[in-house]
C-alpha cells in the first residue's frame, strides 16, 4: 500500500483527469521554482501521471495522463477530489 498522496498532488490528478491536457499546458499551470512544492516532479516520480511517448508530436504537444496508480489514489481518496478551478499559468 502506497502512502495517499499530498492535496496538492491530488488537485493536480483531479485537473489532469478533468479533460485531455497536453505537457505545455502542464508546464504552464504547475510548474514551480519554489524547491518545497514540487508537485509535478512529485506525481512523475511516485508514478503517478506520465507524459505519452508513443508519439511523432512535439514534447509540448504530447498528452499528460493519469497512470493505473494514478487514477487508484484519486479514487480512493475520501469524497473525491476536484480541481479548485482552471488553473492559470504560473507567473
């Protein structure tokens, strides 16, 4: 059993899983420079979400998805989880 993931980490899964998403528009809305919220790099690494490789299209063009694991710990987490809103771009 896996430890449940940040809220954090669980509003970036509820955001990826609300609609197709592409890596650029990703990147747009959560990347980070602050060391202590590194909630993309966090969901990659606990394997979480994933970008899709098998593709001809550019990184930015390539479709951000939830993996098994990833759909697992959003829907075991209690009364579920949504997005507070459409994230803007980081800025």
């Amino acid at each position: 059993m896996y430890p449940m993931p940040s809220a954090l980490i669980l509003e970036l899964l509820a955001w990826v899983d609300g609609r197709d998403r592409s890596y650029g528009e990703a990147m747009e809305a959560w990347r980070s420079t602050c060391p202590r919220h590194p909630v993309w790099d966090d969901a990659v690494l606990e394997g979480l979400i994933r970008v899709e490789s098998a593709s001809a299209r550019p990184m930015r063009e390539r479709r951000v998805v939830l993996t098994a694991r990833g759909r697992a710990a959003l829907a075991a987490h209690p009364g579920g989880v949504r997005p507070v809103a459409e994230r803007e771009p980081a800025g």
